[in-house]
C-alpha cells in the first residue's frame, strides 16, 4: 500500500537503552530486530500475535533480559554514528572507484 518507513529511530533508542522491543515485520525493522534474538517481529497487522507475544514475555524474563541486551548490542554495533559514517564512506568510495 506504499506504507513504506526506515528503521524507526525511536526504536533503536529503546534498543540502545536496553529495552527489550516488540515489533512488526514492517519496512526496515527487520533489519534491526531478529526475532527471539535482539527483539520480537510479529506479522504486521496482527493484533493477536502482538498480543501473545507479550504475553508470552511475562512468563519468561530471562529469555527477556537477553533480547534487550543482543538489542543493545544490535545497535552497538551497527547503527552507531561511527559505524554509519564509515559505510557511508565506503558507499561513497566505491561509488567513485575509490573502493577496495
């Protein structure tokens, strides 16, 4: 439906800060949360698997604990501004024939 967004920034904040995050499978979420390993990805536009998949959450608090840390780690290593800037430079540099 052309419904299209990036990876939400609000969620890689929450992720950064060590919460655990809920997601849909929607635009580019994907790239940042793997399902049961830095977060949980339910099929866009299903309530019902939003739903169990909290309520799943509450019987399990280590498998919790470690989706928030992988999360933060997620973000660690691959959004930080360091990491974005320097593939945005090889981007760049290949781009031109600069590149390895």
């Amino acid at each position: 439906d052309g419904n299209v967004e990036g990876i939400p920034n609000s969620m890689l904040e929450a992720m950064a800060s060590g919460l655990p995050v809920f997601a849909t499978d929607h635009g580019g979420i994907p790239e940042a949360v793997e399902n049961g390993v830095s977060g949980v990805l339910v099929r866009e536009r299903d309530h019902e698997a939003l739903a169990n998949a909290l309520l799943n959450a509450t019987q399990d608090s280590d498998s919790l604990a470690r989706i928030a840390r992988n999360g933060a780690e997620v973000v660690r290593q691959k959004f930080d501004l360091a990491t974005q800037a320097h593939q945005l430079e090889e981007i760049y540099l290949r781009t031109i024939g600069r590149g390895d």
